[in-house]
C-alpha cells in the first residue's frame, strides 16, 4: 500500500503534468483533433477554451483515458498514459464529466465516498483514512451541513460542490473538468471556480479545466490553451491571451478590452 | 419501378438501389416460377382455381400484408422516434393473437364477425400497456422495445394457457401463432385492400403533423401541434394496421421493423420518402420470404410457417442493426422514484410476509369440496408435494429477484430483467431441440438441454456486448436480439403441431407442479450459492448504474465487473428457468418494490428483492394452485397478472 | 339391416355392462391418459380419478363418464398434490404422460400402455393396452369380447361400405378455413379405416399420427378420395368454406363425397376407434 501510495505521486516537477505527441482523434468520416503537441505543467491551473466543436471536449476526454487517440502519445506524469493500471490511475487523476449522469437515490455522503473506491477497491476495508478523507472533502467544499440529502434533490450549485467533494475524496494530485459550470449562474459560476482555485492553492493541485467564458477563464487560470477546428490557435498566459487580435483569432468575431475597474484585470466583450 | 424510386431517393448509393432492384427481381422471378409451377394443363379446370384462388391471392396478401406492416412499422418509428419500433416489438401482435385466441375460446359468435375488431382491441391494449410502462422514461426507445417484449411475453404465456386449457381449437392457434399466408379465396385480400388504403389516406393526411414530430415535443407544441392528438391518432392507425393483418394472417413479425430500415438504405430521407418506400420495401421483403419458404418447403410435407420464417429474421436483423443506430438509442438517465429511506431492520417486514406466505402455502389449500386446512393425517400426504413447491418457488423468486437487481443496476435502466438476456429463451431452444430429436429423453437430459441452450444464449450475449465495454444499451439490444431469435425457433418448433409442441407450451407456461424434493432442494442449493456472494461486490453494484465514463474515472474495470454481474444473473436466471419454467416477470418488479419500499443502497435492496421477490412467487404459486383447483394455472402467469398492473401503478407515480 | 340392427345391439350391450369395482382390497386406480380412460370405462372399471374430464366431455364424449370421478386437471399439469391425498393403489399412463412418471411412482405403481409411437399402427397397440389392463384387473374375459366385437364390427362395417371402399378415404382435420391436417396409416382413424377396407389417400409419412397443417388446395391432390373432415371443425371455417369458391370446386365436394363427422378423439383407444367407424359409416350411408 505504501508503494503503491509513493507511486502514485511521482515526483511532480521533474517531468511534465502532461506530454502529447502527435495525438489525433477520428470519427469515421471526421478527423476531430488532428496530430496535436501540447505540454501542461505540473502544479498549474490550465484553462482549455474554444468555440464549440474546436475540440477541448474531446482532448480532456482523452485526458482522463475516458477516450483514446487514434494515433500518437500521451505521457501523463512521466509515463504512457495508456500502460497505467486503472485504480492506479484513478488515484492520480480524478475527472468531471460535462454531462453528471443521475446518483441512483444516493445521498451525498455515500456519493462522496465513492471516490474512495480507487484506494480501496472492490473488497477492501473501508478504513479510518478512507473516512477522514471524506469528511475533508465535504468540509473543503462546504457540503457537510447536507451529507444526508439525496443528491439528485439538490440544486445545480449544490450537486456541483458535491461532484468535486467526490473528485478530491479521490485524493488525486490532478482534476480534470469538463465545463464544471455550464449548469450554473452567474454567481454560482464564480463560487465554483473561486473554490476550484483556492483547493488547488491549497493541496498544490495540477488543474485541467475547459471553459467557455474567457473571462472566467482569465480569471483563475495560468495559463490559457485555445483551440480551433482540432488545432491549438493561441497557448500561453491570461495576458498573452487576453488581446484583441488574438481573441479574434480565437472565437473568429471582433472583440475588444477593457481593464476592470477593481482588479485591473483585462476584461473581454464583443464589439 | 426501381427507376421510380431512383427518382424519388435524394442520395441513394447505387449499392443500396441495385440492392432493392435486386431484391424486387428475385421477388418477382420466384413468384413467377411458381405460376409457372402451378399454371393448369389445358383443361384442368381445378388447377386454373387453385391458381386462382389459392396461388394468386397469396401473392397479392403478402404483398398487402408486407405493405401494411411496413407502414405500421415506418409510421411506430416516426412518432415514437424510436428506430427499432414496430408492431412485434411493441407487443401489438401478441396482444391480437391474445385477443383472438381468447375469443375463438370464449365468445365464437363474436370471433365470426367481428375478428378484426377482436384484434384491434387485443393489439391496442398491449400498446396502452407498453407505453403505460415506459412513460415515465419519456418513452425512451430501448425501455420501449423492453415493455414491449415484456408484454409479448406475457401475452404468450398467456396464450399458451388459453390452449392447453383448451384442446379443441389448438390447430387453428398454432397457425396463427405460426402465421401462414395460406388463401383459398379473394376475401382477405380485398379487406386487406380496403384497409389498407383508408390507412393509407389518413396517413397522408397526416403527414404535415408528423413532419413535426420530428422534433421535440416541447418544440411541437411550439408551432402549434397537439402532440398527445397526433401521436394517439398515429399509433392507433398503426395498430389498425397489424391488426387487420394479425386477423387474417396470423402472426407475421419483423416486417415493420425491417421495412422502413431497408428503405432508409436504399436511400430515403425524408419521411415522404420512407412513407412511401417502407411498404414497398415490406411487400417485396414478406413476398420473398414466403416464396423462399414455399421452395425450400417443396417436397416436405411439414413446412416452415411463413411468419416463423419472417421472425426468423427479426434476431439478426436487430444484430445488423445495432452498430447502425448510433447514437440515436442512447439511454436517457432515469429519472429515480425517489422514496424515502427506510432504516434495514424494516428488512424483518418482508422477511415476515415470506413466513407467513410460506405457512399459508404449506397449511392452506383445497380439496374436493372447497378451502381447507391440512392437518394431522392429511397434512403428512400433503406435504411432500406442498413443501418442494413453495421451496423451488421462494428459490426461483429469489434467484429472479437478484438477477433483476443486477441487471438494473448493470445498465441503470429501470425496465431491465432477466429475460432481457434472452436466456429463458436460450433455454426453450435447448428444450426443443431435446424434445424433438430426442423424444423419449429422460427429465435429466431436458434440464441438460435447457441448461446448454441457455449458456449458448448469454455466450452469444456477451460475445455481442463485450466489444462495447458491455455499454447499457448495447447489453440490453444484444440480449432482446438473441432473444427473439431464440424465441422465433421455439415458435417454429412450435407451429409443427406435434406433442413436442404442448410439452413445449407446458414448459413457457411455467409451472412448479413437476418440481420433485430433489429439483427444490438443487434450486435452493443454486439460490444461496448464486446470491450469497453478492454482498461482497456491492460496490460494483454501486458504482456501475452512474455509467461507463463514471466506473472509468473511479478506476473501476467496467467490462470486467459488467460481464462477472452479467454471468451471476445470467446463472441466476438459468437456473431458476430449469425448475419453474420462464418466469422472468419477478425479475422487473421486486427489485422496484425493494427500492420503493426505502431499501436504496446495493445490499439492503438485494435483500429487499430477494424477499419480496420470494414471497412474490410463493404466493404465485399458492394462487396458481388453489383459484382453479383441480386445474393449475401457470405460476408465472398469475405472478403477471398480480404484480402487472401494481407495476404500472409504480412506474407512474409521481 | 338386420345385421346392421345385430350389430348395434351388441354394441349397446357392452355398453351396459355395470361397471365393475375396483378390487376390494385396495385402493381404487388412477388413469392420467384419456385413451387409456377410455379403455378402462370400455371394460367396465371406474377410475377412482382421471385427467381433464371437462374437456373428455367434449371431445371423447363415449364411453359416457360415470359419476364421481375426480377431475385431477390438465393432462400437462397433473394436480400431483390432489392425487396423493386419494391415495390410489395403481396409476395407468402412457407414453404421452411419461414425463410424470418419476413423480407418479412416489404416490404409487404406475402401469405404462403406449398406443401412439412415431410411424406405427395404433390398433394393435391398442387391443394390447385392453388385453393389458383387463389382466391386471381380471378382466381377460371382458376385454377378449369387447376386442372381438370391435374387430368384427369394424369387419362388418366395412363389408356394408363396399361400394364406399372402391374409392380412397382421405381422413382430415380442419384448423381454420385454409388448413387442414391429415390422418396417416399411424393414426387410429387411418388404422380404422385400413381395417375396415378402405386404402387411405394420404400416403406420405406423418409423425405422431397427423401430419403438420397444409394448405387447403392440397386437397387437389386427392380428386378421387372421399373426404371425411372429424371434428372438432372451428365455427369460422364452418361459416366460410360452404362459400369458397375453391372448397367447392374440390372434387369430392362438387361431387358430394365429403362428410362431416362429431368430435372424435384422435389420441384414443379402442371405443374411440369403433366410435370412429361407426359414425363413419352412418355419414357415409346417409349421403349416399
């Protein structure tokens, strides 16, 4: 177990959280990502943004392994992201899909303790650890006051907290979102992500996150990643990215900045 | 007329068109050869009416038959949205062989007028029952085609009730059953034509409506459609359709799911389009088939009934179909019955329903002259007959329960059960096949029979899934695909009339009368070897009804735990298909009433299931025993028609 | 007409033999096969319980069910649990009830007569299930006459249709207006017939008796038999095929060769097989 445990945390900085090579994807008659290179940092928040149909989906999916490429490499913390064990891998990376499937009646403790199953598998005990794991996971994201509710009674916001709750019960040095806020409103938006930076300051997390506002985005990540049409248009930090031109390029319609009175962030909007 | 529907096809590959043009021509040269085989000698007045009136009108009612069911089938698809929709799969057939056969048995004068409209109200009733079923899945396609079979299946337990019960017209239900196209007038052709044109002007009329359908309801509605209207009023011109045709042919299956699909190969797009070529389609395809049967039946006195021959098709046709479907028969999530929880020592409740059940079963019967309660000296003659059944019926119940379960959970969709594995159906091949070659095989060698004819089927099943990851919808088609052709084979079988056919009846019947102290104490063996393992996999059972890409992300190996749960059940479901017959219908329902009663998490549902699912049959079985005393109904059938509609009552509560 | 008279008077009288009592010293016996039922009731022995008895009324109808025998339900789902409680001392079954055999034998002896055997004659197996069951009940002389008297009366009937007899007999089933299934020479009403002197038009094999159901124009293929259609004929195609073009064409139906006969148990014994001739012979001679 404790081999194990070492093993999944291999030491961070010395390789790259992720490295692609040359990874296309297919569907038959379509090509949706088209031989891509593209290296993430261990430690860092990285934003995946495009129009719809550019791809981002479909490349975290290949992340988490819940899709694999049709040709090409991904190495993930050093190794072949393919030749890794499934529990092993599931104590590295822990995934948010974009569409949460229903929770079959459970209530949110149980729910969250699913995370657990990557160190305990199918027959082991659940132990002390497993449980102290849980009950910080649910403090960290604000979800005790409502572990025994069923989760498919609570509001988006809530069900939200509660899927991250399970992805750090998973005890993972990596999450990986899938549009984690496509659900929510506005204020809603901003409480997930804030939370999603703090814990991820907090426990040194490496963060895949694809979102569909550029501000949002600016906001809390990195480092920004953009895509178009299976191909990565613009890479590189909030600022690089935040720039008329290159927004242009991005989203393909005229844009314009402006700085935000408070922050002194640059804010985007549609001329 | 292949230039017709070059003309009328937007895209059509040129595969798929020399593909209908080819299928039109051999069509056309078989039937031609048989004029040819049957035209008269000069002279030979009698053989110039048999062409007449037995070799023509044949033709002509395939051609009708295979018309009006391709429309049936074209028009299911189109307002169900539901791919693989038609008159077989939605149980309308079996409903209005029901109806029939109950009416030939019980009101004759009605049946002599009034037989299309006999089975109109048997196919519309199964319809009712289906979509009563699936609502609240929003009618989702797969829970769809899954009430379906389910009610099929029930019709035909029923069926085969009403004629073991009742010798005298049995010839007549197994042509029906068979579907034979048979003529020797011009009369079902002429009303086949009647209806079929009304039908096919009320379909054109609402074409405008049904080009709606296409989308959502919500947008429907939108743009002004009353969609419940328009929905109720196709699916009952489809259902006049099969029934007009189930009337005078019997049951002919499979062409209204095979009709509008191979003209969407052949390159219709549009719903003009597939309106107009699906029963073109059906017609060649029925008349093909039939003429295929006649010739290969040349010379054999014993043939193959036509509409045995068209479901033999039905099976594969699934199969093909099934990588063809993409991404249109996703499961859609369920949308839970969320009760409210009950604590697991509320476990004891049906704990206690079984014990009183089972004192019930073992203390009260009847005899000559009415209830009575065994005591004393009649109670040591009773019970060693009482005692086996109430034991393989609670092991039987038990082992369905649990397999329900499983399967529920494995493809997180609320219509699963085990039959949908197509193992009772596996099973009935294998007893068959025993029962025909080998007629004077000892009880030992049917169960062996059963049993390979039931592994053959889950192997199939497995092979079929296991290249998707065992995906929910892909386990769930491949188990309905195998099971129809398993079940098409039995129908064949069948249709030969022989005594293999009513020890074949007896069997999907389902009965506990034969179980001896040795077969119950096996079934209880099975039982507590088959489930006790369960609780150790619990988080298997947890975790895989949230869905592949869930399962995956946890680190769960998906396929390796689908195909170990599917294995159990599949064990599950065999061996308590040996004893007591098919009697899946458990299987659905007590996993449901577990759930419903608060037992939510893996294990207390399991134990919730496998009580109630126990006590369930036992009742069955004590019911089936007594209501008709000296005569026994089928157990499986009465747990049906107990637990049916309290189903229903479930399935659509808010 | 005076053998015709001879004939039926002795038919009558083995009829109203008083039915003899089980043996007294055990229990009474239990029969789960409708020809051995029959076969039992013929030589005067009443079964303490049988099978199916509502629907034997209909069908079987002769010999006539005395009074007082308990019903133990269907021949495919015997009720075993009402059997046992009669405690009977010997169960009689054939091969079409073997399949409770394992089960019966715990309740009691059961005797086993098979009458229908894939691809041979029914009447001799017949006789030998009487012969069979009068030994073991003591009844040798009753069955050696009832056994004569079936012969000689089938002999006799058959001399009465000798006219008849110069043409085949086609032996038919009807399952609704557009099927039929025909008795061959290993069916009770195809051995009948044989013995009486009649040579059955159905000459292709058939399993079990009946051939599987084939379309109505086969019919054709026989257009010098004489078609006997046994009942029970379903009420649609009794409405239906007087107005078929294609029915009436048939030659033995234009040319009034066809008869109707009642319900008559194609699975039966002996008093089936002369119930058989004898209405045969009564329709054959009043459309004559």
């Amino acid at each position: 177990m404790v081999a194990e445990a070492s093993a999944a945390r291999p030491a961070a900085s010395k390789h790259a959280l992720f490295d692609l090579a040359g990874v296309s994807f297919r569907v038959p008659g379509r090509s949706i990502i088209e031989s891509l290179d593209l290296r993430m940092e261990a430690g860092q928040i990285h934003g995946l943004i495009g129009p719809n149909g550019s791809g981002k989906s479909t490349l975290v999916k290949m992340l988490a392994r819940q899709e694999v490429p049709a040709s090409g490499r991904i190495h993930f913390c050093g190794e072949d992201i393919q030749s890794q064990g499934d529990r092993v891998f599931a104590r590295r990376l822990a995934y948010l899909p974009q569409f949460m499937p229903s929770t079959d009646g459970m209530n949110v403790e149980e729910f969250v303790a699913l995370g657990r199953f990557p160190w305990h598998g199918t027959f082991g005990r659940f132990t002390v650890v497993d449980r102290a794991k849980v009950a910080e996971a649910m403090d960290q994201t604000g979800v005790t006051p409502f572990r025994a509710r069923l989760v498919d009674t609570l509001s988006g916001g809530e069900r939200q907290r509660v899927w991250l709750a399970l992805l750090l019960a998973q005890d993972t040095q990596c999450l990986v979102l899938d549009e984690p806020t496509s659900a929510l409103d506005i204020s809603h938006q901003t409480e997930m992500l804030d939370l999603v930076r703090n814990l991820a300051r907090k426990r040194g997390l490496s963060v895949v996150v694809v979102l569909h506002d550029i501000n949002m985005a600016a906001r809390i990540c990195d480092r920004l990643v953009a895509m178009g049409s299976g191909r990565i248009v613009a890479d590189g930090t909030p600022a690089d990215i935040m720039r008329a031109d290159v927004l242009e390029r991005i989203y393909g319609i005229s844009m314009g900045l402006f700085t935000h009175p408070d922050s002194g962030i640059p804010v985007a909007f549609v001329r | 007329m292949s230039l017709n529907r070059l003309r009328l096809a937007t895209t059509p590959t040129l595969s798929a068109t020399l593909l209908l043009a080819g299928l039109g021509l051999l069509t056309a040269m078989l039937f031609g050869w048989q004029i040819v085989g049957d035209w008269p000698a000069p002279g030979d007045r009698l053989a110039g009416l048999i062409l007449f009136y037995a070799t023509l009108p044949r033709g002509a009612v395939a051609l009708l038959a295979g018309a009006a069911l391709g429309l049936a089938g074209a028009l299911m698809q189109r307002v169900l949205r539901n791919p693989i929709a038609d008159p077989s799969t939605l149980g309308v057939v079996s409903g209005a062989q029901l109806a029939m056969s109950a009416a030939l048995l019980y009101a004759p004068g009605l049946m002599a007028v009034a037989r299309e409209g006999v089975a109109f109200v048997g196919g519309a009733l199964a319809l009712f029952l289906v979509v009563a079923l699936s609502w609240r899945r929003a009618l989702d396609p797969i829970t769809v085609v899954l009430s379906g079979m389910l009610i099929s299946l029930i019709a035909a337990a029923f069926s085969a009730t009403l004629i073991l019960a009742n010798g005298e017209y049995m010839m007549s239900m197994f042509i029906w059953g068979g579907g034979s196209l048979e003529q020797q007038s011009w009369a079902p052709t002429i009303s086949l034509v009647i209806r079929f044109v009304l039908a096919a002007v009320v379909a054109g009329l609402l074409i405008r409506p049904l080009e709606l359908l296409a989308l959502d309801d919500a947008n429907a509605r939108a743009l002004g459609l009353g969609v419940t209207g328009t929905r109720l009023a196709v699916l009952t011109l489809s259902v006049f359709l099969a029934a007009s045709v189930t009337a005078e042919v019997g049951v002919i299956g499979f062409i209204g799911l095979a009709a509008p699909n191979l003209a969407r190969m052949a390159g219709a797009r549009t719903l003009r389009q597939i309106l107009f070529l699906s029963p073109i389609a059906g017609a060649l395809i029925l008349l093909m088939t039939d003429g295929l049967v006649r010739l290969v039946s040349l010379g054999i006195s014993q043939t193959v009934p036509t509409g045995a021959a068209t479901a033999l098709l039905g099976g594969p046709l699934l199969l093909w179909l099934l990588p063809r479907l993409g991404g249109s028969l996703r499961v859609t999530q369920q949308s839970v019955v969320l009760a409210a929880r009950a604590a697991s020592w509320r476990l004891l409740f049906p704990a206690l329903l079984l014990l009183v059940l089972a004192a019930c079963a073992l203390f009260v019967g009847k005899n000559g002259e009415g209830w009575a309660l065994a005591t004393g000296h009649i109670l040591d003659l009773v019970v060693p007959w009482r005692a086996p059944r109430f034991i393989a019926a609670a092991a039987a119940g038990a082992m369905l329960a649990a397999a329900g379960v499983l399967m529920q959970r494995i493809t997180g969709n609320a219509m699963a059960s085990p039959e949908v594995l197509g193992i009772s159906s596996g099973a009935g091949v294998g007893l068959a096949a025993v029962l025909v070659f080998m007629p004077a095989a000892s009880r030992l060698v049917e169960l062996g029979g059963a049993a390979a004819g039931a592994v053959i089927a889950i192997l199939l099943v497995i092979a079929l899934s296991a290249r998707h990851r065992f995906a929910a919808e892909r386990l769930l088609l491949s188990g309905i695909a195998v099971g129809s052709l398993a079940g098409a084979l039995v129908t064949v079988v069948m249709a030969r009339g022989g005594p293999e056919s009513l020890r074949l009846l007896n069997w999907l019947s389902g009965s506990t009368s034969r179980v001896s102290p040795e077969d119950a104490m096996t079934a209880l063996a099975a039982a507590v070897l088959f489930i006790a393992p369960l609780p150790l996999l619990a988080r298997w059972l947890q975790v895989l009804p949230l869905g592949l890409s869930f399962a995956q992300s946890v680190g769960l190996k998906r396929s390796l735990a689908a195909s170990i749960l599917v294995l159990i059940a599949a064990l599950l479901s065999a061996a308590s298909t040996l004893f007591v017959g098919p009697l899946s219908f458990v299987g659905l329902m007590a996993p449901h009433m577990a759930r419903l009663a608060g037992f939510v998490r893996p294990i207390p549902q399991l134990i919730g299931a496998v009580l109630i699912g126990a006590a369930l049959m036992v009742l069955a079985d004590w019911m089936a025993r007594t209501l008709a005393f000296p005569y026994q109904l089928p157990i499986g059938l009465v747990a049906a028609l107990v637990g049916g509609p309290y189903l229903v009552w479930l399935l659509n509560r808010r | 007409m005076r053998t015709r008279r001879n004939l039926l008077q002795l038919f009558a009288g083995s009829l109203a033999l008083p039915f003899a009592s089980a043996r007294a010293d055990e229990g009474g016996i239990a029969i789960v096969d409708w020809a051995l039922l029959e076969t039992a009731l013929a030589l005067g022995l009443k079964p303490m319980a049988a099978v199916e008895l509502v629907l034997y009324q209909k069908i079987v109808a002769e010999p006539a069910l005395p009074d007082g025998i308990i019903d133990l339900g269907l021949r495919g789902a015997l009720n075993f649990e009402l059997l046992a409680t009669l405690q009977p001392s010997l169960i009689y079954g054939s091969n079409y009830s073997a399949w409770a055999n394992d089960t019966l034998m715990r309740m009691a002896p059961v005797r086993e007569f098979s009458i229908y055997l894939r691809g041979q004659a029914p009447f001799e197996k017949a006789v030998a299930a009487m012969r069979g069951m009068a030994g073991d009940q003591g009844l040798q002389a009753r069955a050696e006459t009832y056994i004569s008297e079936t012969e000689h009366f089938l002999a006799a009937t058959g001399e009465r249709l000798a006219r008849q007899r110069q043409r085949p007999i086609l032996i038919i089933n009807l399952g609704d207006a557009r099927h039929f299934r025909a008795f061959g020479s290993d069916s009770m009403f195809g051995d009948v017939a044989a013995r009486m002197g009649f040579v059955n038009s159905w000459a292709t094999r058939t399993a079990y008796s009946a051939a599987a159901p084939v379309g109505l124009e086969s019919l054709a293929d026989h257009p010098d038999a004489i078609i006997a259609v046994v009942g029970p004929v379903p009420p649609e195609a009794a409405r239906t095929l007087p107005q078929s073009a294609l029915w009436r064409a048939m030659p033995a139906v234009r040319e009034g060769r066809t008869v109707w006969l009642p319900n008559i148990n194609p699975f039966g014994g002996l008093p089936a097989a002369r119930r058989f001739a004898r209405l045969l012979a009564e329709e054959l001679k009043r459309v004559a």
